[in-house]
C-alpha cells in the first residue's frame, strides 16, 4: 500500500496524460491543452495532496516526498510557464541524483550509512553488507536517472510517460526484490526488547 501511495503522483501523471489533454474552454474562450501539460498540473496538484495528506494524518513527511514535491513544483512550474516538457522530462533524473547524493554524503561524512540508520533497529548486518547495499542503491539512482534520460531525449513523449510508471516502478521492484533476496541471506533480526 505505501509503495502505491508514494506512486501515486505518477500513476495520476499516467492518467491526465493519456486522458486529459483537448480543448477546455475558460470563461468563454477555447484553449487547446497537451496532455504533458494537464498531465504536469495534476502532479503537481496531487504532490500538493500527498504531502498535505502525510501531514494532516501523521504530523510528519517523509523527507523523499518532500524532495520530490519540491521538485515536481519547480519543474513542473518551468514546464508550464514556459510550454516546455523538457523541464517535467528531467524532474525524474533530477529526483534520483538528489536521492544518489543524500546516500553518498551519508556514507562519506558520517559514521553509518543512511541504510544503516534506517534499518539498524531492526536488523543486524555486518559492516562490509551495508557498505554493499548502500553502494548498490546509489548505483541504482544514478542508473535510473540515466534510463530516464536516455527514454526522455531518445523516444517519442508518449513512451517516454509509459517508462516513468511502468518502467521506473518495474525497475524499483525489481531492485528492491534483489535487495531482499541479498539482504535475507546476512540478516540477524534484532530481538525486540
């Protein structure tokens, strides 16, 4: 359910693109709207909503939503002030590379790495596994951003939105499944006290 929950901008991205763009008319005048651009004005909308939801019903936001919101706003607003998709085309690689550099400035100026301090209390990992895992999901933001990239500038729009849900969320999953699969054959389970 989280996993759909901290998708869900993009799933409704997905949407208002295929199904949201023509003609819409505004205090008696026709405009004619791209569904890149109503499919921008959603996302922004529903970061807007997701970060607002977090709040209202738990008192925190995780820092990744946040990131990310800030982000979809800037981009997204370039993207619609300036009738460029090219701006919303790098929101995905811009959020990936922030990500990759929050783990190594994590790894190079403290004494734990951030998938350390985030799973420590609940299981035990010799020291050379978490540098491992934490290496390995940094290699994995950089190389999702590049994928986005190479989608983004070499492929018409329309496969370009089908990659960000379908290929980013399928590369996600398939990374977090590898993850577990090595993570299962270290893992001590912390005992709860």
């Amino acid at each position: 359910m989280k996993l759909f929950f901290d998708f869900l901008p993009i799933v409704l991205f997905f949407v208002a693109y295929k199904f949201g763009g023509g003609d819409y008319v505004f205090n008696g005048q026709t405009y004619q709207v791209e569904g890149i651009y109503a499919a921008t004005a959603v996302m922004i909308v529903a970061s807007l909503l997701q970060v607002s939801y977090s709040w209202l019903r738990h008192r925190k936001v995780e820092r990744a939503h946040l990131i990310t919101l800030v982000l979809v706003v800037l981009l997204g607003g370039a993207t619609l002030w300036l009738q460029n998709p090219d701006f919303i085309k790098w929101k995905p690689t811009a959020v990936n590379w922030l990500f990759a550099l929050v783990f190594v400035g994590a790894y190079l100026f403290t004494d734990k790495s951030l998938l350390e301090r985030m799973m420590a209390e609940h299981i035990q990992l010799p020291a050379k596994v978490w540098t491992r895992l934490n290496m390995a999901w940094i290699l994995f933001f950089i190389g999702s951003g590049l994928a986005n990239l190479y989608v983004a500038f070499n492929f018409e729009e329309a496969t370009w939105v089908n990659f960000k849900l379908f290929g980013m969320l399928g590369l996600t999953i398939a990374f977090v499944i590898a993850q577990s699969i090595y993570l299962a054959r270290h893992a001590v389970e912390v005992p709860k006290q």
